[in-house]
C-alpha cells in the first residue's frame, strides 16, 4: 500500500514539471532547513564565533584578567613569529603528531587486520578493544602515571625486578623519555579508534579478490600490499587528517603527565598558549598563536586531502 | 502516524524540554543559590563540606549553597574564565597572585565585617591577607598549612645516622640512604608543580628570597646563592623521574618506602598513618631546619587558604552569612578535621580544640599535629608574602603579594627549571644559578612595564599583627 502512495506520489510530481523559479520554497524544504537549524547554531555559536572572536582578540592586547584591550595591529604575530619558544613548541607538537599518529596507524591497522580473522571470541575481542577509548583522558593519564612511576610504577617492577630485562629503571617522565610516555599513553586510548573504522573498511573487501589472489599463488604479503592496503588506504586517509588535526589540537593528553615540563618537553603549541594566556596573562598574544596554528593546520589538512584524492583515484 | 506528524511532535517535544530547562528547577527559584568553589577535593574533605553545608541549609532554609570543585592546578584558569564570560563568582577559593588584578578590576568584596564580628584577636597572628593598599581584607582565612621534616627513624638508626636537624645531616642522610633497600635519598623535588614549595624553606633559611617588598630583586644575594647549591646537591638523592612528579607524587613516595626524607605539610603524615601504619610508627615528624650548622631564621614554607566573594555574587549577605558559618567555631573544627594536621585551623581556639578531638590519628601522632600546628606561627608563602625575608637575615612576614608570581612561578617555575637543568642537562650550578637570577629579573621587570604598582605603603601595619 505504502509503495503504490509512493509511485501516485512520483508520477504527480513528474506530471506537475520542473519547478519555476518565483513558486517559493516548497514545504517540504522549509522543513528542512528548519531540521538544519539548530545543528547550524550550534556550529556557529560554538566554531564560527568564537573563532572570529580569537580572530579579532589576536589583534590586540588583553590582559586576560581585567580583559582591558588594547589595539596592537600586527604585534602580536610579530611576536609569534620571533619568538624562540613558540618555534620550539612547534617543534614539539610536529614530535608528538607525528609519533603519535605513526604508532596508532600502524597498531591500528594491526589490530584491524587480527579483529578480521576468524579468530575464537572475536565478538568479545572486539568489544574489549573499544575500552581504552571510553576512558576519560584524565583517568588514562592517572593509571599511566601510576604505570610509569619511578617509585611505585609496574613498568619497571617488571622490566628491572620480575623479567630481568633492564638493570635500570627506564626514566619514563624524563627529557627524551617523556614524549615517548605520552605517545604510548596516547596509542592506548586512541588505538580502538583506528581499529574499529579500518575494520570496518576491511569488512567490505570482497572475499573472493582474496580467494583469486591465493589462487594465484599470492603471499601474505603480497596479498597485503596490493589487495588489503589500496583498499583501506582511503579511510586511513581519512583518519590521518582528523586524527592529525585533533592530535595538533590536543592539550589534556599531552599537559597532564608531566605539566609541560621536565624543561618545556612536553610544551606543544597548545600547552604553549595556555602559558601565554595564563602565566604571561595576555589573552591576545595567545589568540595570535592559535590563528597561526589554525592556518598551519588548514595546509595540512589540504595536503592530505589532495593525498587522498590521488589514493582514490589510483583505487578506482 | 506518518513521517510529518512524526516531524512536528518531535520538535514540539524538543522545543518543550528546551524551555524546561532553562526555567531551572522550581526550588532554586525559591532559594538563594550560592556557589561554592573550591579546591579541597578529597574524599574527606568533601564529605565535611558537605556535612556542613547539610546543617547549614538547615538552619537557612533559604539559602542553598552549591559546592562546585576543581583541583589547584586548574584553579586560576577557571575563576578567569568565569570572570571573563561574567560568570557568577560566589565564594571561591583565590590565590594570592589574583588578588591585585581582580582588585583594582573591583571584582572582590571586602570582608572586613566578617573578621570584625569574629574578634580579629582571635586569629593567629598574620594569618590575616590584609590588602597593603587600601587595608581591607578581601580574602577570609579559612585555614593554614606549614611544612615539617619526616624522616625514617628506623632506617636511620639503622645506618647509624643521627636526627636530621641541619643540612649536613640531611646530605649525609640522602647520601648514605640512596639506593639502599630500593629507595632514592630523599624527596626534595624539582618539578614544576612542587619544587619551589620544597625549595623555598632552603632558601629563606640561608637568608635568601625572591624579591623585596619593594619589589626588588633579591634572589642575587648570597644566601640565595648557598640555597641554591645545597638543593642542588640534595636534589641529586631524587628517584629518578622526581622532575615531572605531581603535587602528591612526593607523598606517594614516603608511603611506599622509596623515600626516607620528605619536607610536606600535613597531608602526608594524614596518609601515610592511613595507608602504611607500620612505616608511620616508625617515621619521625620534626621542625624542618635545612641551613648549615640547622641555623639561620625560623622559618618553613607554608601557605594560607582563603577565599573571596566575587562582587557579582546575586546574594552577597547570604554569600558572607556561610563563610562565616564555615570558617568558625564548631565547623571550622569540623572542617579541620577532615585532614588532621594538613588543614590547620587559623583560629587559635579552634587549633586548641583539635588536639583535644578523640580522633585515631590525634590520638596516635598528636606530636606530629603539636607541630605542625606550631609551624602556622612560623610559616612563609612565596607569592603570598613577597620580601619577608630582609637583607640582615631576619623574618619578619610581609603581606605584599608578589603580582608577576604567574610568570615566574607558573607552570614552568624558573627555579624547578634552574634545577632541572643542572640535574638532567648537567649545566654547572653557577651557570644555571645566573640565569636564573637574570630571568627573575626579566620577568619583573616585563611585568612592571606593561602594568602599574607601586610598593606597598612602608609605615602601613596589618591589623592583627601588633
């Protein structure tokens, strides 16, 4: 019944014709934009504005407590722009984007690929990976810390006490060994994320172009390397821009095991800006290194997306 | 019901609880809503709290006091956020470093009238932040910490080590101790979130300081130099990742046994009689003296607790009726008592009334209680009390506020870096000492240039203090 209202429905708009321009627009359409409505103000009360308000405080100078402004022109980015330590945070958020992103691809696309296989308890695997990244950033930085402890940390208990492995204790929260303590902390949480999207991406891949390729005699590899990895290079492309941009962005994971420090180690851009904002107490000077940050994000966001046009194409 | 009909009631039930919501629940219309922000968020101090705000509402039923938390690290950035969006400032727990921007922005009450009702002889003497520039109090005491020295007795009798009352013994100490049994030297720290407060006691008692009164450099002086060398050389007994511990990570250590030294206030004698009584029955807990030869002033590390009223708050009588009610007397004991020791009342009677509770961890440690609570008379906090410490060595405690605290004591202290660098990059103390002294200067004098101080009048005394 629902389908022949459905085709008296279509053959009537067929007969009414191409609408004119001057009928208005249809009730159909004001219901939907009224449907777009409130996802559009949130984007705009919560992305545009604020970002059009950084935009004009990074143009002045603001003290963040009293909020007095002052109109500074371009000083602002003349600052950022000399200024040692932000070249340095920079660096530093280049260290842990692209450490953190490097490790959780290719743990994730490991994972993927196991979750695939016919393996015992797969549903129950399945699920448990997803734990990780339903835990609080907070609380996964609190059990790592415990985890990395000098002092009481299991880590070294079982590297240095109960394996043998180590005769010292691995300074997990020292210069050279902090980053690497939150790029793991960071692969642990982060690692069901990109598990789950390849998965879902190698559950399309037709079965027999795998069956075709044994039959000819294909390695695993090989099978790898020209069947699985152009089939779920889009989607890692994909999730290489956002997690890339979200990672470029992330403050909790990367302040709270060590503050910042030892020696300004763990201070990437945005722990960067909250010292500026916080400890030198000038709101606009902070809102000038977010604008450059937004603009160097922008480019890579264009660079990967041109990468992945090129990765569909070759696909197709 | 089709898809259109399906559309609109969905709206219609959208739209509804939108509206809802924001007419807020029928009793907080009734009632004065007071918020309550503050920092003392464990366990036990919020079931205090909230104990005493239960008995609070009951005797004012038309008041209701909202209790919102945060942790110390995040504390100044949220109350700037508030002030910036024109959030609500109830009661909220403000550090010292706040006070002369939100001051002269006009976003504090004065509470002078509070202190008047309670009797300000009643309060320990400097415990009160009176405001050098006008003379009103614009932050309520609600309780003091102070450090004190732990130390492992039977891991000293053990190496034949005698009581750590000066520097030399506690060298000796760090030294001989370190990697015996699985445990580092000592816990004097160089991290950016505890490190100035283990080193200032160092400091002061070598007759150094960051600035002067006046707002002049004083961490050039000579005792500032020693301070920094004997910390140096102490700093060398850390476990090995001390550099990025946290706020309690120090606390953790004494309690697991990886530490027999540690310079805390109160809360680590509170945990560790909680949570390893067999090591707190053999821990001593004494008055910190860490110059050479245990001279030079009186004087430990230490800060107060206070907190303002946001001259925004919607119900500023009610604001100041539960202050007070939570700051004096019976709740104020009540309140002390959720750390014992850590949270130090600064009400002289009620101090006298603590040791008197019969509480488990009074009863079996009151010594170490007698003496924190005696390090409240003798306390100094580096941002809270700029220049107490004078050019000939005495301790006489300031009230003038260090305004440019954040920038050299924020989240990258220039000391826990000055350390840092020596112990992790090797750099020569010397080397790392100047710089530091260059940076200290730096970054007062940035702060002067872009904002307006004057010193504090100098023939001004603080109530209270005679």
């Amino acid at each position: 019944m629902a389908l022949t209202r459905a085709v008296k429905s279509a053959d009537a708009v067929r007969a009414a014709g191409p609408k004119r321009s001057g009928d208005g627009l249809g009730s159909g359409t004001v219901f939907g934009l009224l449907m777009v409505a409130p996802a559009v103000l949130v984007l705009v009360c919560v992305l545009l504005y604020p970002a059009f308000v950084a935009l004009q405080s990074s143009f002045y100078r603001i003290v963040t407590v009293t909020r007095a402004e002052t109109f500074v022109g371009l000083t602002n980015y003349e600052k950022v722009l000399v200024e040692q330590a932000f070249w340095e945070s920079l660096q530093r958020s280049v260290i842990w984007s692209v450490g953190a992103m490097t490790t959780q691809m290719i743990a994730g696309v490991a994972v993927a690929l196991v979750l695939h296989k016919q393996i015992r308890g797969r549903s129950f695997v399945r699920g448990l990976v997803l734990f990780p990244y339903l835990v609080p950033a907070i609380v996964a930085v609190l059990i790592w810390r415990w985890i990395f402890s000098d002092t009481v940390g299991v880590a070294n208990w079982l590297l240095v006490d109960s394996w043998g492995i180590l005769d010292q204790p691995i300074p997990w929260f020292n210069p050279g060994w902090v980053m690497v303590s939150v790029i793991v902390m960071s692969l642990w949480k982060y690692l069901p994320y990109w598990a789950l999207f390849v998965l879902a991406r190698l559950q399309t891949l037709p079965p027999d172009l795998i069956d075709a390729a044994k039959i000819d005699g294909a390695s695993a590899w090989q099978r790898f390397r020209y069947i699985t990895l152009p089939w779920i290079l889009p989607v890692v492309i994909v999730l290489l821009v956002l997690r890339t941009i979200w990672a470029f962005n992330e403050f909790d994971m990367v302040y709270l095991p060590a503050g910042g420090g030892p020696l300004f180690e763990t201070t990437t851009i945005p722990v960067y800006i909250r010292r500026v904002a916080f400890e030198f107490g000038d709101m606009g000077h902070a809102a000038a290194v977010a604008m450059v940050m937004l603009v160097m994000v922008a480019i890579l966001t264009n660079v990967y997306f041109w990468v992945y046009r090129r990765a569909e194409d070759r696909l197709n | 019901m089709n898809i259109r009909r399906l559309k609109s009631v969905g709206s219609a039930l959208s739209c509804a609880a939108l509206l809802a919501v924001a007419a807020g629940p029928v009793d907080a219309q009734e009632k004065q809503i007071v918020p309550f922000l503050t920092a003392e968020s464990s366990p036990d101090s919020v079931q205090a709290i909230l104990g005493l705000i239960a008995e609070f509402e009951e005797q004012n039923p038309d008041i209701g006091i909202e209790l919102q938390l945060t942790s110390n690290d995040n504390r100044g950035p949220r109350i700037i956020n508030s002030v910036s969006v024109g959030d609500e400032l109830g009661i909220f727990e403000i550090e010292r470093r706040l006070v002369p921007d939100f001051t002269r922005a006009g976003y504090l009450l004065p509470l002078d009238s509070i202190v008047e009702e309670i009797g300000i002889e009643k309060f320990i003497p400097g415990s009160l932040l009176y405001w050098p520039w006008d003379g009103h109090l614009y932050q309520f005491t609600s309780d003091l910490s102070a450090a004190t020295l732990y130390w492992r007795k039977d891991t000293f009798e053990e190496a034949g080590l005698a009581e750590p009352d000066s520097f030399e013994r506690l060298l000796e100490a760090s030294e001989r101790l370190h990697g015996q049994n699985g445990m580092s030297g000592n816990a004097f720290e160089a991290s950016n979130r505890g490190g100035v407060q283990r080193f200032v006691t160092f400091l002061w008692q070598n007759c150094g300081d960051f600035y002067t009164e006046d707002g002049e450099l004083a961490f050039d002086r000579d005792g500032t130099r020693q301070a920094v060398e004997d910390y140096a050389a102490l700093n060398a007994f850390n476990p090995g990742g001390s550099h990025s511990w946290g706020s309690l990570d120090a606390v953790n250590s004494f309690i697991a046994g990886r530490v027999p030294l540690a310079l805390f206030p109160g809360r680590l004698g509170f945990n560790l009689a909680n949570n390893a009584p067999d090591i707190a029955k053999v821990t001593g807990n004494r008055e910190a003296r860490v110059a050479r030869g245990g001279e030079g002033p009186r004087v430990v590390y230490g800060a107060v607790t206070s907190y303002s009223i946001g001259s925004t708050v919607r119900h500023p009588e009610a604001a100041k009726k539960f202050l007070k009610f939570l700051f004096t007397g019976d709740q104020l004991l009540t309140y002390s008592m959720g750390v014992p020791g850590h949270i130090a009342p600064a009400i002289k009677e009620v101090q006298a009334r603590m040791l008197e509770q019969d509480d488990p961890y009074i009863n079996d440690y009151r010594d170490w209680v007698e003496t924190i609570l005696e390090a409240t008379t003798y306390f100094n906090a580096e941002a809270q009390n700029m220049g107490s410490i004078k050019d000939d060595c005495t301790f006489e405690k300031s009230l003038v506020p260090m305004p440019w605290s954040a920038r050299v004591m924020g989240q990258s202290p220039v000391v826990s870096t000055m350390f840092q660098r020596i112990s992790l990059q090797d750099v020569p103390v010397e080397e790392a000492y100047a710089d530091a002294v260059e940076e200290h200067r730096a970054q007062m004098e940035a702060w002067k240039q872009e904002n307006d101080w004057e010193p504090a009048p100098a023939d001004w005394t603080p109530p209270g203090m005679q």
